[in-house]
C-alpha cells in the first residue's frame, strides 16, 4: 500500500479536482486505487455503499477510481449548522454536535477514528490518493491536525501542493505555504502542481524556474483551465445561467446560507433549455422579491428552521406566493420540502435552538425532527407519470399530515413526499431528482418545458468530465514523477 497526499495554498485550490482525475489516471493504468479525507467540512455529502454519510467530491473521487464509494473514506465529516457549531459525523455515522472550541480538543480523539478508516482502507487498495483540506498552514490549527499535514505525518506520506493561479499571488501562495510548515513537514513536500492556467505556458515558465531554484522542489505541472468543467462540488456553490439564447425555462433557487446538496441542480445548470440561477441575499432590501421564474425550488437545508427564517427576512415568502398566484410552480427538497409545510418542531435541538417554527403552509403537514438520520440510497418512479426515478436520502425530520395523501412520488413501494391539489406545490425528501434524464424531463414538463430530448443525462455527463479531467493530466501532469512517489 502507498499513499499519496494532496494539499492545496488555499480552499478550493483545486485539490478535489485533483484527485479525481488522479484516480481516474490510475485507475485506468490498471491501478487498484481509492481516494481518502481524513476531515471534511461541507454540506454537500453522499450516501455510501455501506449506508454511511460521505462528503460528495469523496464519492466522486471514488466514481473516478472505478470503486464503490465507502464511509472508509470520509472518516470525518462536518456540517456546519452555524457559524460555530457542527454536525459531526464519523465513519458515515452521526457522532454528536460540537461547537468549534469543543471540535478542535475532540481532535486528538477523532485522529484514531481517521487512522482505523485510513488502515481498513489501505487493507484493501494498492494506492491510497489522500486530500488536504484548506491550507496546512493554518497556525491556529496545527495542534492535533488531522486533515493535512498531521495525517501526512502519521502515516508517513509524501505530499504534493497545489495552488490555483487564476486567483493570482500563486508563487507567493506556493512558497508563503512552505515556509510555514515545520522542518519534517517541507521535507514530504514533494513539489508542487500549479492548476488552472491560461496562456502561454512560454511567459510562466521563467516564474516556474525561479520557483524550482527558490524551494529546490520541481513543479509536476502546470494544469490548465477547463472550461465549462463541472463536477460534483465540495461545497461551493458556483452560479449558472443557461447555455444558449434559446426560450428556456426559467428555474431560481434561494442560495439559502446552510443550503446542502446543491449538487441535485446540476443537471439544470447543464440544461440548454433551462435558465437556472441561485438568488443570494437580498440586498435591495427587504420586499423586492425573487425574479421572474416558471420554477422555484426550495433546497436542502442543514439549519432548516434558522434558513427558513433568513428566507422571510429577505422578503421572499411573500414573493414565493405572489409566484404561486401567478401560476409558478414551487418545489421544495429534503429541507425545502419541510419549509413548505405548516409547522417545524425541534423539540431535542438537532439543529439548533430548541423549539417550533410555523412553516409556508403551502402544504397541510407538520415536521418533527428526530434523533437518528435516514441515510439510503433508492429507487422507484415518479407520480402520476411513472417514470423511473433514483436518488438518496439524508434526513432527520420526519413529515406527517394530509398533503402526505397526494405522494409526490413512490420509492420502493411506499409513497413519498406531497403534492398539493392543484399540483403548482411540490415537496419530497428524495435528493437527485433531476440526474436521471428520464425523470428530469417528466418533473420540467409539468412546469412547461415539454419538448422531448432535451434533458442531460448527468451520470454519462459525470463520467465524460472524468474522462477529460483525466486526460488533460496524461497530457500536462508528469504522471511518472507522481508514479516515483508512490513507487509505482
């Protein structure tokens, strides 16, 4: 077993992105790989193979890897709540809620969780692809570090850093980062890789050298900047308007401030019929209302009952029903779907203060948030229409009252979710409604988007990116230096 870690200058460096496609190189080399975050802080997260929470750039990593995605691989898994306070999840499973002060003595602790998952892992790949998670230079955090360098430590692990050029300042990133590490920790930083390039490499290059002969460590490469890629993001949240002039479909989302699994928009994003766009924070004030749209989808939530509140405070609930009396359709996901009941009960305080909040009431039903989360990935089909529908779950309320008589859908023969009686308001726990080609065409014909063919298939979308991520590594990525490394 090897292992090989990836650490960025920065968040969003482009470190998951780096991963993937190095799993996926591997992968196609006949490597027996899989990729590994000791700790993740996002609230974009998957259901694994084994029932357990994941965060959803491990999942694809593992889809990259050609391997079924493992709790094993995630060990550590935050999801904020609060500007202080998160969820925290280990190896899949809900551990408790820590605020930032309590976490960070917990850590010593959670390393053992980290170095068990890191060990049945390497029990049964040949290479282990490690990520980093913001920068390891963060000095206020290096005691008990388990997410970068602390785990490079433990296990022993060469290190590749990588920084994002587009934002500019990357050499000061690159060697600013170096000097902050310790003796042994710049010693297993192999060298560096430079990601999202534009222009010509001729004019980088002399910037290259100096960074060799200043830090005595190579370059791998110098990636450049795909366009359009899109995959399944950690978790930020990138805008999306749609791709052409044609008519289209007109789709907004409030960018609610804990919203989670933005990633069950990305069929939309890559519609070329739809005009998908996040709505972030009022700032004209309150009672300007969302934009025009044929489709508002409320989205997951991980602070259902405080998002809730942020989205009357912009003005929006008003706007939401002056919508609906124009005609629009309103559709609300996993936390969403809650908003659009009568009543939110948090009676234990799972996801913060305790107590009740009146909802939307655009559908007749209460919600009460329970210990014990619904993780499970499932299948069944869409109602009235039939079609075949797949996605997951990860939920801790659980919704009961008439609308429940109208399901949304049916999964594994139990109905799901609401539909209200004139069909305009829609809500179901089920994320991933729209990565089915079939289903995404069914849900946009009923908001007026009937033309046939039209909708993307995300799974084969997935697998094409990888592809391309992939070979622009083959192509500027010196994959026999990585393969040293890793005494391939």
């Amino acid at each position: 077993m090897a292992t090989l870690m990836i650490q960025g200058t920065t968040s969003d460096a482009g470190k998951s992105t780096l991963v993937a496609g190095l799993c996926r190189v591997l992968a196609r080399r006949g490597v027996s790989v899989a990729p590994f975050k000791p700790q993740n802080m996002a609230l974009n997260s998957a259901v694994a193979a084994d029932g357990g929470e994941i965060g959803r750039s491990t999942a694809l990593q593992a889809l990259a890897a050609g391997v079924a995605p493992h709790s094993d691989m995630n060990p550590v898994l935050l999801k904020p709540e609060s500007d202080r306070g998160a969820q925290v999840i280990l190896r899949g499973r809900v551990h408790g809620h820590m605020d930032a002060l309590d976490y960070h003595a917990y850590k010593r602790e959670a390393k053992a969780t980290v170095m068990a998952a890191w060990e049945a892992l390497s029990a049964r790949f040949d290479v282990i692809i490690a990520e980093g998670a913001g920068s390891p230079a963060e000095i206020n955090l290096r005691e008990n570090d388990i997410a970068n360098m602390g785990f490079a430590e433990a296990v022993d692990c060469p290190v590749v850093l990588v920084g994002d050029i587009d934002r500019g300042g990357v050499f000061a990133q690159l060697v600013g980062t170096l000097e902050l590490l310790s003796e042994s920790e710049r010693a297993r930083t192999r060298g560096f890789v430079i990601n999202r390039f534009r222009g010509d490499i001729a004019l980088l290059e002399p910037g290259l050298d100096w960074l060799a002969e200043r830090t005595g460590r190579p370059v791998f490469g110098t990636l450049p900047y795909l366009q359009g890629l899109l995959l399944d993001a950690e978790d930020s949240l990138g805008l999306s308007g749609r791709q052409s002039g044609e008519p289209a479909l007109r789709v907004v989302v409030p960018a609610l401030p804990r919203i989670s699994n933005h990633n069950d928009f990305d069929s939309l994003r890559l519609h070329p019929r739809v005009e998908l766009s996040f709505i972030g924070p009022n700032r004209l004030g309150p009672g300007r209302g969302l934009p025009p749209a044929d489709l508002i989808i409320l989205p997951g939530s991980k602070s259902t009952r405080a998002d809730l509140a942020w989205l009357r405070a912009q003005g929006w609930e008003d706007a939401i029903r002056r919508h609906l009396r124009y005609g629009g359709r309103v559709l609300g996901i996993c936390g969403g779907f809650q908003m659009l009941g009568d009543w939110i009960h948090d009676l234990e305080g799972l996801e913060g203060p305790v107590g009740s909040s009146e909802g939307l009431g655009l559908l007749e039903l209460e919600t009460h948030m329970l210990p014990g989360k619904r993780l499970r990935n499932v299948g069944g089909r869409l109602l009235p229409e039939g079609v075949p529908v797949v996605g997951y779950e990860i939920h801790q309320g659980v919704s009961e009252g008439p609308a429940l008589a109208r399901p949304f859908c049916e999964l594994e023969g139990r109905p799901e979710g609401a539909v209200s009686a004139d069909g305009r308001v829609m809500g179901s726990y089920l994320h991933g409604l729209f990565d089915s080609a079939e289903a995404c065409a069914a849900l946009l014909a009923r908001c007026g988007l009937a033309e046939e063919g039209a909708a993307v298939d995300l799974a084969a979308h997935r697998e094409a990116e990888l592809d391309r991520l992939a070979d622009a590594l083959e192509q500027h990525l010196d994959i026999a230096a990585i393969e040293r490394l890793l005494d391939l």
